[in-house]
C-alpha cells in the first residue's frame, strides 16, 4: 500500500525538517505497515518478539519525528551488523554495578535500540526510589535517535537525558584526525499545556545526514561544516570519503569550535569512561564493512541516560506552570522575519510527527529497494 | 607592591587565554595581594569572616584562570548590588527540598560566589551517600566562573558540573529579542597522571568579556557573535548598546544556532526551571543601576551543581587510566598547523593559573582606579 502524499511544503519550512521529506519522488508507507515489516526482519534475526516490538517502536520513532537518517534507512545497516557478529539479537543485559542513583549496565552487543531503553528504565526506577537515576552503558551498539530514550522519562514527570558516542568522523578544534563522533546531548522536559521541550542535538555543526542530503542535490556545503584530509575549510559534501572531517559545533575556533569540541568530549566522557564503553577513535564503526579499530581499550559503543524527578526539584504543578510561561515567552518573542517565528526546540519534530501519522513516512526510492532486497534476503513479507 | 611582568607573549597564542594578558600597559598584583583587598571589601559590607574567605577564593579563581571578566573587575559590581539592596551579606541559605540525591537551595540573596559554593557542598555530601547529587539555586546572584564551582567535586574523585542563568543578552533563533544570558555550562572530570579535563563554556559564540576587548582596541567583532536591535548580522562591538544581542553558539541556523539556543535554554531549565529562581528575560541584571524587570515570575537568579561519585559507575583507578588515554590521544592528534596542537579543555586556564600564581596577576589601569576608589569609599586600605 503507497499512501497519497499530501501537498508538499507544509513542512519544508521548517529548518529542523528533514529535506528528505520534500522528495518529490518519495513514495509513503504507514506507520503500522513499516511497523510490521521491520518487527519481521528484527524477529527474523533472532530478536525476542517483545524485543523486536521495542526495537521496531525505537527505530520508526526517527522516521516519525523526520529523523529519516536514523530510521528504517539504518535498518538493513543493523541487519549487516547482525551478519558479522557485532550485534547480538539475545543478548543478556545486565547491570554490572550500581548504587542507589547509577548503574553501569553490560549490554551484551544487543541492539543499542533495546540496550538503551532497558538502561533508561533502570534510570527512571532509580529515580522513583531516590530522586534522580544515571545509567551509564557499555558494550551496546547504535541506539537510534536520543529524543526516543530521554522522551521516555516525561511519561513520569521526569526530565530525560540521553547521549551516546558514535563512530569517529569530527574532527576536534586544530586537528586533522577523526577522533569524535557527532555525539548527541538530548534532554526532554515535560511542561503543562504546551509541548513538552525536547531539545536533541548532535554536537557538529550538521550531522552526516545533512551531508548526504547535498551529495544527492549536488551542492556545496557551507563554510564550518567539514574540512579536508589537511583541515582546510572544505565544501564539498562528498569530502569524508576522502579523509575529511565534520567540524564542531562552532565551525572554527573564531565561532567557538572549541566549544562544540568540549561538548562532544563530554558526551564521550560520560557515555564511555564511565561505562567501559570504547571511546574517541576507538568507537566501532555503523558499517559493518567498515574494519574494526585494531585497538578496543573498552568494549561496544557506549550510553548515558538519566532520568529526574520533577518533584524530586520542587511541586510538579509549580514547575509546569512556569514551563507553561517560559515556552509561551519564546513562541511569542519578537520575530526577525514575520513569517519565521521563534521555534522552541521539538516543535518541528513534533510536527512531522502529527503530519507522518496522518499521511504516512515518505521513503526514498534507494531505501524502498534496500529494504526489498532485504526482504528477500530474509524471507520475510516485503513492504 | 607591583610585580614586575614576565616576558609577554608566552600564553597569548593559546586561544582561551584573555586578551588582556597582553595588555602592555596592565600593571600585576600578587594573588596575596588581591586575597586581603578583597576579603576586605567583603568583610566591610558585612560579610562574616568565614564567607569573606571563601567569596575571596571564589572571585579570585577567575583571575588566577584568566577569566579576568569575572574576577576582581567586577568587585565593584558586586558591592553595588549590596549598596541598592539586591545582595545579602548575611544570608541565611537553606534547602527548601530534597531527596537522597538532590536539593533545592534558596540563597537568601546572598552572594553567588557563597550560595553555589555551599550548594556544591550539599551535592557533593548527597553523591557520597547515593552516588550523585545534584542541587537547583533560587534567590541568588552572580556566581562567578562556574569552573570553580565544578572543580571542588573533583577533590573527591567525583565529576561536577555547574551551571548558572544570566542576565539576557542573547536572542534566540530567528529572534530580535534578548531572552537568555550566556548561560554556561562547566564539566569538571578528574584524570590520573593527566591534568584534569575541564570544559566550561558560555552557550553563545562569544562571550561579552570578548566584545569588551574589541571595544578598546576597536575592532569588529567577526561575523556570527552579535546581531543589531532589528536581528540582522553585525560587527560593531558596542551593538549591545544599542539594543543589538550576542548570538548563540553557532551564529546563524545554517550554522547551527538552534543548537546553541537550545543549550542556553537547557541551562535556563535546570537552574531556575528547576528551583523556583528567575529565568529567560526576568532573570535579574548584574549592573545595579539597571532597573528590575517589571515582572518577577521567580526568585533571584538560578543555579544547578552536580557531582557524581566516579566509583558509583566503576573503580577509579580504571577510569583514571582511560581518562589519562583518552587525554593523550587528543593532545597527540595530527595537529593541522605543527605550531598549535590540540588543546584539552581546561589546558589554557590551568597553564594561566600556573604563570599568574608566579609572577602576578594584571589588572588593566581602569581595575586598578575602579579598586582604588572603592577602597576610599569603603574605608579599607587602598591595594
């Protein structure tokens, strides 16, 4: 079934809206439909049924929030993961050590997907007992888009964070080398009327899909997103297959690179040295075709996930009520230009959401046929 | 006693440290000699013996880190508050809230530099019981550098964080409004053989000490740091003046302001969101003789300190070790230009510390007339 596409651009306006959703030649699947073929394929793999209902859940929450290049575009990516042995579909997640507000949990190679749902669930009971709960994870793989895990603690009037490394391709401030990823920080925050604020945002100045999106429109990069093998600012979107780097949020230390670099450590730090987890260059790479570091100082990708208790800080209805009037101050501030008011961080997402549940996901054609050559590869119900 | 200056230029290539090291004509004053002017100052507006101590320690920390924005330059300031009433030398700080691992403090109006310090303290004794702590501040003024609050968990082996509002000079995205401060954020993580990592950055491009400095040597700021009063991109350094705002990190949305923005807006929620302090533009101003905001939805300004006990994740010695790997691998990364490597956050503050501990620190001629009257006006002896 190819659901008809409502009138373009509605969306498109919207800086943080995925370009991808403005393919004219994108065909769209519902979310039930693209629901059922992925929990196929994550059951066809090995995964536990409940498993592959929380995988599925994790991953099509990036296509419904217009993260496409986190969603069911990855997924014959974790398949291939799966074929070299990096993930294990049964793994046995457990914690390691913990105290009344942390945990370190092992997640056995499992699909970063369910790992980190399961650490955030730990963060949230730990929470419920003591205030606030910290679940630092090792030996986990890529888990998706942060904003599906930090969302989970507002269910209970909690903040959420979420954070994770990912395979090296940011350069730090002075550096030719690919020592960071684009390391995501989210926090999402309940409020009272309004949306909730959920702010997920990768520490680069544009993440990789932003990239992809200009090699397939064949236009340049602007300044203070990437540079070449040498450091020399580049535009060229294509320039990470030949030893490029994306650059920190910043773009170059005149515009405070150094401060989207330390943001990026931090992420490392908190996800890895805490955890076990590898770190900096170390971190293994999505591609499964991609070689494995030679050295593994730690062990899987690494997470961290946090969960605080509003009243833990003081009276939910107080701190909802303030919320309330701090989103309200920002969505009505003074506009530079009258017709792109200021947006409080989740709105777009929250947005395509509503759209893409009412007139399905758009797919690229290539990811149309990856997934049907998965499909057949698999043997299971193609799309 | 004026110091005599040692040869200049050896920290001025390093990027983070201030411009005003240069100053040609910046005369230096031993850090004991700073300490008794100081605590001076503190003990005549009434501050018990024990605060005037540490209040000393805390503002002097800027200077010794050459974070000369913050630090004794702006003593006066402070004592300005006290004179209209906006500060309490004797304030009575009190949790108003907790749980095992966190607190809401309320400062009383005392001195920011007092109340965060004690509000670490609450968190660091929370993190040795259940592992982390973490405590939000109302009804309180300027902090200082937030380093130095982060920094005391460290003496535990325990990382902390620090954060404060400001008052607003920043527009978010798309916006001609001033509704955030420069809201920084600090990591302070401990290492083994390796100095510390130490990341403590605003969550704009540029902070407003920097536009300062191209006051004086009247230069344009570059593009990205500040817009005028109608939003669009500007280069004077005096547009502040004029109704114009600094720019969050990332400078523009193609560049990633939204992230910076969102940042900003994180640090507003933790610290007042969370306590019940002022937040956005009703976050008070530090020059007292700029008028209150006509509406006052919280208390004072907002804080949020955190410590996390290292060993509630895993053993120290094998987070020292990683850290300590972790750190070489950046510090040794191809740098791009051979004559400046890659800097650890944190490098550039401790290396200023070292030097200004051994030959002084300066203080540009306008300082030393600020400190010099106020003296005489307070009756303390004179530098």
């Amino acid at each position: 079934m190819i659901l008809k596409a409502p009138i373009r651009g509605l969306f498109c306006v919207h800086p943080n809206a995925s370009d991808y959703f403005c393919g004219m030649s994108d065909q769209r699947f519902s979310y039930e439909q693209l629901t059922r073929f992925v929990q196929s394929v994550f059951e066809k793999i090995g995964c536990p049924v409940p498993d592959a209902q929380l995988a599925t859940q994790a991953l099509l929450s990036a296509d419904l929030r217009g993260i496409d290049s986190h969603g069911v575009a990855r997924l014959s990516g974790y398949v291939r993961l799966w074929e070299v042995g990096r993930v294990n579909a049964r793994p046995n997640i457990r914690i390691i050590h913990e105290t009344p507000s942390t945990a370190v949990v092992d997640g056995d190679g499992g699909l970063g997907l369910i790992v980190a749902t399961r650490a955030m669930s730990i963060a949230i009971e730990k929470a419920k007992q003591v205030g606030t709960g910290w679940v630092s994870v090792q030996n986990s793989n890529h888990f998706g888009i942060a904003a599906f895990h930090a969302m989970q603690a507002m269910e209970q009037d909690m903040i959420g964070w979420a954070m994770t490394n990912a395979s090296p391709l940011v350069a730090p401030t002075f550096s030719k080398d690919r020592l960071l990823g684009t390391n995501p920080i989210c926090v999402a925050a309940p409020a009272g009327e309004e949306p909730s604020f959920v702010a997920d945002l990768a520490t680069t100045t544009a993440a990789n899909g932003k990239l992809e999106i200009l090699q397939r429109k064949k236009q340049n990069t602007p300044t203070g997103w990437v540079q070449d093998a040498e450091g020399n600012s580049a535009h060229d979107p294509n320039i990470l297959k030949q030893g490029g780097a994306l650059l920190p949020l910043g773009g170059d230390r005149e515009h405070g690179s150094h401060k989207g670099y330390a943001l990026g450590a931090i992420v490392d730090l908190f996800s890895a040295l805490l955890s076990g987890a590898n770190y900096a260059p170390w971190v293994p790479p999505f591609p499964a075709y991609v070689p494995m570091p030679s050295e593994q100082p730690g062990k899987g990708i690494g997470h961290f996930l946090g969960a605080m208790r509003v009243d833990a800080f003081r009276p939910v209805e107080e701190y909802k009520k303030h919320m309330d009037h701090w989103i309200r101050g920002f969505r009505n501030a003074a506009p530079i230009d009258p017709s792109q008011p200021v947006i409080i961080p989740g709105d777009p997402e929250r947005e395509a959401e509503l759209e893409r549940k009412a007139y399905g996901i758009p797919l690229m054609e290539s990811v149309v046929n990856d997934l049907s050559q998965l499909a057949h590869q698999l043997g299971v119900n193609p799309l």
